[in-house]
C-alpha cells in the first residue's frame, strides 16, 4: 500500500501509556502511537527501548509478566481495550506473534496453527480454509506440517508462529521482532510475505524491530523509540531519508564514515501527547 | 528356566501387574497436572482421600462438618440413609470439579508466572489444608467403601487354572483400561485436547493464540480430580478409607520416574513395571535377603533408572536444536 495514508481509517491509538513492572520498574513513559487500517507501522529502536513492552500493553499479555499500564490510554476501533484478556483481544482481532517465536516444540506444525483458531466459533470449514490460506503463504511449513515444531529450524519457527496467528483470522497482527536470530535472506523472505499478506489479505501490521534498514524498506510508518519514549516517528520514506536516522539507526550518513568523536549532537524531539 | 513351570509364578506376575494398575491410577492424575501446568502436585494423594472421603459421606449420608456443628449446639450426625452409590459417584464427581474451580482460584490464579518450586509448595500447603477440611467435614474415623464392586478371589480363574486373583484388582485394570483410552484420545484428536498440550508446552505463547490458562487449569485439576476419585475409590474399596490413603502419592513418586513425568502411558507401564518388579523380587530374591523388600524396591528401581535415563522411559525428550 502506499506512504501516503491520510484518508486511512485509524485503528489502534496508543496516548501516553506508562507502563511499570513488578510495580517499580518504569519501562514507557509516555508512548503514543497510531496504526492505521491496511498499514504497515513499524516501531524502532534498540534493546530495552520498550518496543516488546509496547506491544504487550497492546496485547494485555503484559499482565501475566507482571506489567501494568498505570497511565495513558489503549483504544481500538475507538473502543478502550486496556485489562482485557488476552483471549478476549484475540476474539477483537489484535493477535501477538511474540519475540523468539515461542513456537509448542512438542505439537507438530500443523497442530500448532490449529492452535491459532482455537477463539473461532465460525466452523472446521472456514478453519480449514484458512489453513490451506496459511499454507499457500508459507509452503515450507506444508512440507513440515508432520514434524514436531521443536524439530524444525528457526525460520520454518518463525513463519509457523506467524502463520499461526494468522489462523485466528486477525485484523490487526502484533510482530515483535520477526527477524531475530534469523539470516538476512530469510529476513528477506519472511518480510515479504508479511507484505503480502498486507496487500492481499489486507491484514494490518505493527511490528517491532531492530533491524531498522530492512523495517524501513516494507513499512509505511515508523516510530522510533527510546528508553520509553518516541522520539521521532514520520512516514517510511521520510525516516529513511532523515540524517539523524540515517546516523544512528542505518549506520551511514552523507560524509561517509567518521569516527564517534565527530559524531553530532543528536538532535531528540521529544513529543508529549496527551 | 526352571520358574516359567511354577504356577506361582504367573500368579505372581498376574498380581504384580494387576497392583501396579493400581499404582499407575495414582501416577496418572499426577502426570496430567504436571504435563498442562508443570506443577509437581503434592496434594494428589489428598485429592484421592478427599474425593474417596466425600464418597462415601454421600453414601451414607453423613452431615459435612457434623463436628464443627455440634461444637455450636446441632447435634447431627447423618440426614437419612443416603444415596444410592450412582448418585453419590455423581454429586463427588461434581464436588471435585468444584474444588478444582476453587484450587485454581485460590491457590493457582495469584501465583501465575511463578517459580516452579514456588507451585510444588503452594500444593504442600493444599494438601494439608485439604487434608484437615476432609477431617472436618467428614471425620477421622476409618471408613469402610463399598460401591459394588465384585470382590474377593474369581472363583472363574480359581477353577480354570487354579490361581488366586482377586475380582477388584480386575475391575480396576478394566477402568484403568477405560479412563486411559479415553484420556489418551481426548489430548490427541480435540481442540480442548490441544489447547491443554500448548498449554503444557509454553504458557506465555497459549495466552497470545487466546487460550484462557484459568479454563484449561480447571478442566485439567477437574480431570485429575476424577481420576484421583477412580484411585480414591479403588484403594478405598481395598483397604478402607483412612487418612493414610494419602500416602500413596509417594508410591506413585517411583512409578513416575519410570515412566517419565509427561507421559500417559509412561504412568501405566511404569506402575505396571513397579508392581511387577515388586512382587517378583519379594516372592524369588526377598527370602534370600530378609524379606519386606517391597517397602524399598520401586525406589531402587527409580533410582537407577535416574542414573540412566532420567526423561523417564515414555517421557519428552528436551527439544535441543544444534
């Protein structure tokens, strides 16, 4: 879809959440953000920069870490979803593919996508449907769909996780840190399916990451955070092309390399939302 | 191969195996609630007592906590001649769903994401709060469990081939048989059956496809709830219902490790493989060495098989990609 997202529907708005762990770890302070419908919203920055504890506050799987959003608001399709279940968030249509994958190691792979439709109510032929959907994405984990998922490599994990959640016939899908551990061509790989899946089946993305170049090439949003708070966020194709980011997140800048010493002031823009 | 021509022999084999059933139903109500929640659950012996206690209150009609009233100024013992065995296996049915809903409220619900050594003390500590509760409510005394069983020596075997077995241990390999059939086929083929397998496997993961931990955790203590009321009623038929029921949970200790924690049919082999080790070793090799073997065998044979193959002979293997 395209960088220019004016008329979009606006699906998910995030207004200034806090979110503390255990009570006294202060992890966001203040992260606002919106994902449009049929859009590709990336969130940036590096570790513990609070883009998983973002998405968990979306998701509410925050809570059996321990997590609360103590401040600041959660809403989708204009409707507040903080402390929901994270069963009930499912049958609402946000769904979490969670850093690492977490895939079941001892169920096979097709029985950990049934294990995505379990919220569905409309019918084994509509589950069915959809894991032919799934399969037609990812063939690999058709030719897989026997072997314990535990067995299989961590690209074939990734893309179950994710075809997993896709299972329970999502709207909006939660990536957290899809490229971990895997090699740039599978990140490759597993990037343009979720665009795919973007424009053909019109699911909307909002994935975290830390791998800033390839995020930007298939995004069409960002949001860059630090230490618990967005400091910049603007189209894709604005992000790639700004000197700060280009700096400090692709590693390149336009008087080719210097050493740290030269390195300029970084110019924060820090925004309050309220 | 001189013992194969002793008729002794498969007698003693026979009961062996036929104890170790009883062995196994204990280890399986075990295996379920470790397998779904990876808790090591102390109180299953209780949960048997309780549910074998409860039985036979319905039974007979016992009034629960007649003590505490008493203590109050009602002095009731019993309302009426009580239920029909079907109906009171029914309602003790009911009250074990029950406590499992309660169990995971009370106990489970606030100590989710914790340690699981935190979990193995929280159910020392169910135990014998359910252990005291059953005593209140029903009374210390030892009480005598019939539900119509067919008992004593079949008199069929004894004619046919002149060994001595006992009808309930049958009946108890013939409900083991059942109940273990129908486990096994419910986790494999159905979509509660699966969600309770990736329950097992990764919490964090069942909660994010939507899976509700509380749902699965009652139908999985509801479900070794029942299966600890088949043990609770078994040995109770046995040898009486008393308190000391509850020891049995360390008999099952050894018959898990054999079998591996995770494992349904790990829990029957391995309970077979207990009683059949134990009766054989105490009728050829216990003579030898003082007899009273059975009280330390099935932990000799745990032991070694920790050395060996600690997963369990039907345990998971540990998924490690290299």
């Amino acid at each position: 879809m395209l960088d220019s997202t004016d008329q979009k529907e606006n699906l998910l708005q995030v207004s200034n959440i806090e979110v503390v762990y255990n009570h006294v770890i202060l992890v966001l302070r203040g992260v606002s953000l919106n994902v449009l419908k049929g859009g590709i919203t990336a969130i940036l920055g590096g570790n513990g920069a609070g883009k998983s504890t973002t998405l968990k506050a979306i998701s509410n799987l925050l809570h059996s870490e321990r997590g609360q959003v103590t401040k600041g608001s959660i809403r989708y399709r204009d409707q507040s979803i903080l402390n929901q279940n994270p069963s009930e968030m499912v049958r609402r249509g946000v769904i979490q593919v969670m850093e690492g994958r977490h895939c079941f190691e001892h169920l096979t792979v097709e029985e950990n996508l049934m294990t995505g439709a379990y919220t569905r109510t409309d019918g084994k032929s509509e589950v069915a449907n959809d894991l032919e959907m799934v399969y037609s994405y990812f063939p690999r984990l058709k030719d897989r769909r026997k072997s314990q998922a535990g067995y299989t490599s961590g690209g074939e994990q990734q893309m179950c996780a994710i075809g997993r959640a896709l299972m329970s016939k999502p709207e909006t899908v939660l990536l957290d840190e899809p490229s971990m551990g895997l090699a740039p061509q599978l990140v490759e790989e597993i990037f343009e399916i979720v665009k795919d899946l973007n424009e053909k089946e019109g699911v909307s993305f909002l994935l975290a990451e830390q791998n800033t170049n390839v995020a930007l090439r298939f995004a069409h949003y960002g949001y860059i955070l630090e230490s618990g708070r967005v400091v910049m966020d603007g189209t894709a194709k604005d992000l790639r092309e700004n000197p700060d980011v280009k700096e400090f997140y692709l590693g390149v800048s336009d008087k080719g390399r210097k050493s740290f010493r030269d390195g300029r002031s970084y110019r924060r823009r820090k925004r309050w939302l309220s | 191969m001189f013992f194969l021509l002793d008729p002794f022999f498969y007698e003693i084999v026979i009961s062996g195996l036929l104890a170790g059933v009883m062995y196994a139903l204990v280890a399986l109500g075990f295996v379920l609630i470790f397998k779904a929640s990876g808790i090591f659950n102390f109180a299953q012996g209780v949960l048997a007592l309780f549910a074998a206690l409860t039985l036979v209150g319905f039974q007979t009609g016992q009034i629960p906590f007649a003590h505490l009233l008493s203590v109050f100024g009602f002095h009731v013992s019993h309302w009426g001649s009580g239920f029909p065995t079907i109906i009171a296996l029914l309602f003790s049915l009911l009250v074990m769903i029950g406590l499992a809903w309660l169990i995971v409220q009370i106990v489970l619900k606030p100590l989710v994401n914790q340690e699981g050594i935190i979990l193995f003390m929280a159910t020392i500590g169910l135990a014998y709060v359910l252990e005291g509760v059953g005593d209140l409510m029903w009374g210390a005394n030892v009480k005598e469990l019939n539900v119509g069983l067919p008992e004593g020596p079949s008199e069929f075997i004894l004619d046919t081939t002149d060994m001595f077995i006992d009808k309930l241990e049958i009946s108890a390999a013939v409900v083991a048989i059942i109940l273990v059939t129908v486990l096994t086929l419910f986790s494999a083929y159905t979509k509660m059956g699966r969600a309770l397998r990736a329950v097992a496997d990764d919490h964090q993961a069942a909660l994010s496809v939507g899976i509700s931990l509380e749902t699965i955790w009652w139908i999985v203590w509801s479900v070794s709830g029942i299966v600890a009321l088949v043990a609770g009623v078994m040995w109770g038929a046995k040898s009486g219902v008393q308190f000391s029921l509850s020891l049995i949970a360390l008999k099952a200790l050894p018959v898990l490790m054999l079998g591996g924690f995770t494992s349904i049919p790990g829990a029957i082999i391995g309970g077979l493989i207990i009683g059949l080790g134990e009766k054989l070793f105490e009728f050829y090799i216990g003579p030898m060495i003082g007899g009273a073997t059975e009280n330390w065998f099935a932990y000799m044979l745990a032991l070694i098989f920790l050395l060996f193959r600690p997963q369990g002979l039907f345990g998971e293997k540990i998924i490690e990609r290299v």
